[in-house]
C-alpha cells in the first residue's frame, strides 16, 4: 500500500501536466543568450545584453545586469532598496559563478552598493570562495567600494510596521505579494548567460527574507544551491525560500540532472519533485523555482507554486517573459 508521502509526491507531479513553454536554443550567428528570474529580469537582462550584445564575455554580462538589480529596480527584495531583518539592519548576499568553475560570494554584507561586484572581486583577488559579515565589509572597502547606509526611508516604514505584529511569515504567489499593503519577499534575482564563444557565468543577489532573524543566510550567496555554473552541461539558478535550496543543493542538482541527459525543464521539476519527496508536509507553506540554461543555450524553468516569471534575451528579443510552469497550485492541494 503506498505511503502518505508517495501518495503525496505522485498527485503534486500529476497537477503539473500543462506543457511548460519551451525557448529553445539560440539560433542566432552568435549563439549569446541570457536569462533571469522573475519580471525585473527584463531590464536587467536588456543591462547585460550591453555586453553580449558586443561580443563580450558571459561574465561580465551577468554582474551588469545583477548590479542593475540591485540599484536600478530598487524593490524591496534585491539590493540597496531590501528591506531589513527583524532588528533593522539591511544585509545583502551575493554570488558570481564562471562556468569555469571559479567563483566568488558575500553573505550578511551591510551598508555596502553592489554586493555582486564584491563577490566577483573575491573569486579574482583572493584565494576563498566566500566572505561574510564585517569581514565582506572590510574587503569591500579596501577594494574601494564606499559604506554608505542602505535603509531606504520605504524600508524604514515598512519595518517600524512589521513590529507592531513581528510575525514572520513569507507568502507563496507573486499574485499575492502584488495585493495592496503586500512586498515582495523573496524575489531573488538570479541570471545565466552564454556569449557568442560558448562559455556561460551566472550570477545570483539579494537582501534576503524581509524580516528574517539577523544573521540568517538563504541559498542565494552558496554555491550549488543559488547558483550553479558548469561549461560542459549548463547552468542553473534558484528563487524562493532559500533553506529549501540549500537542503537540496538545488542549483547543483539541476546541472547535475541535465548531464544525466535532462532537458532544462525537466531538471528543474525533478529537483522540485525531490524537495517535495524530502517535505510534502511543508511544500504547501513554501514557493520554491528554479532556472536552468543548458551549454546549447536552451532555457527551461519550473516552480513548486504558480506566479514565478522569467525573462530570456538573445539577438532576436530583447523582452521575452513567461510563465513556468508549477508543479501544483495551493487550490489543487
């Protein structure tokens, strides 16, 4: 007789039916791709396509456009404009990946702009993968990036009227956080991107959960669980409730799916379909997406619950956005 687990597993996969929407690869002379989470990830991709639009590198492509996010859009998710923890400091993480297998990350960094920047000077100027707290601070500035105070007067109301309840709870939709009164709170930008020789880099930032506990620090700044870059298969980056990504080493596990053969797609539902194996208990409470781009440039996503967006930018359309395609809705639950 099977488990309440497997029941669950089995009916949760069966809603997802609906044929995801495909973006096959590039077609293009030059092959060069890019694409991001969420809707914010049309600018930011159009950012990056100032370099790859010019023949230049997969790398530099993707800290253009996260460094975008992170100024540009000023929401209350990514960057300068986040909102702070459940005690008033704003901390942002950040992680920059080369398909080379170099990469850079900062976590809990405060009071510091364009903390994707930072990651990538700690991937080229040191020799860790990861820097936190006052010790990404202090580095950060002895490369000459300046300390400034991140907290937006927005961020500043916002929080003074989360502690007249002080009750953490992160919704689901994006249809839900657009309603009046809502924000974002966990709309994690993260990008891939090919250039015109081949070769991807990824890039992932963020200011993590709104309200979170101080010093708590999601997937987006963990390699493998934010973001993961391989030249000989692919890419693959994360939205959502970030412990859920680093229970799984999800990024990691969708570029791992995908040299087993998977397709972007079906990558990024296996790894969901996993989470939900782990916790269907859970699953109903939580928004969990991933984003896969593999080395021919074909791009494929998929979400625990509706509402997750992507955008994908190559020579031919600057400004393709849709919708992926979610394993089950909380109504089907």
């Amino acid at each position: 007789m099977p488990s309440r687990r497997s029941f669950l597993q089995t009916s949760l996969l069966a809603a997802g039916a609906t044929a995801l929407p495909k973006v096959r690869a590039a077609t293009t002379p030059s092959g060069a791709r890019v694409a991001s989470t969420w809707d914010f990830g049309v600018p930011a991709n159009a950012a990056a396509w100032t370099v790859l639009g010019k023949g230049g590198s997969a790398l530099d492509a993707v800290e253009a456009g996260a460094r975008w996010a992170e100024t540009g859009q000023c929401n209350s998710t990514v960057g300068r404009c986040g909102y702070p923890d459940r005690d008033g400091y704003v901390t942002l993480d950040a992680c920059i990946m080369d398909g080379d297998g170099r990469c850079g990350s900062v976590a809990a960094i405060e009071d510091i702009d364009h903390p994707i920047s930072v990651a990538r000077r700690v991937m080229e100027k040191t020799p860790h993968v990861m820097l936190v707290g006052d010790g990404a601070r202090q580095f950060a500035i002895s490369e000459g990036f300046k300390a400034q105070s991140l907290r937006t007067p927005e961020a500043e109301k916002a929080w003074r009227e989360w502690l007249k309840t002080a009750q953490y709870k992160p919704e689901i939709n994006i249809e839900q956080r657009k309603l009046p009164g809502n924000k974002e709170n966990h709309d994690t930008i993260g990008m891939l991107a090919i250039d015109a020789n081949g070769h991807m880099a990824g890039a992932c930032t963020t200011s993590g959960m709104a309200w979170k506990m101080h010093g708590r620090v999601g997937d987006s700044p963990i390699i493998g669980a934010g973001l993961y870059v391989d030249n000989d298969v692919g890419g693959a980056t994360a939205s959502g409730v970030g412990e859920e990504m680093i229970r799984n080493v999800g990024s990691f596990l969708v570029v791992e799916l995908m040299r087993q053969g998977h397709s972007p797609a079906d990558a990024c539902r296996e790894a969901i379909a996993r989470v939900v194996h782990k916790r269907p208990e859970a699953s109903k409470e939580l928004q969990v997406c991933f984003l896969a781009m593999n080395k021919q440039g074909e791009v494929g996503a998929f979400a625990l619950h509706k509402g997750f967006s992507y955008a994908v930018c190559d020579s031919g359309k600057q400004d393709a956005l849709l919708s992926s395609q979610a394993i089950y809705t909380t109504e089907k639950y």
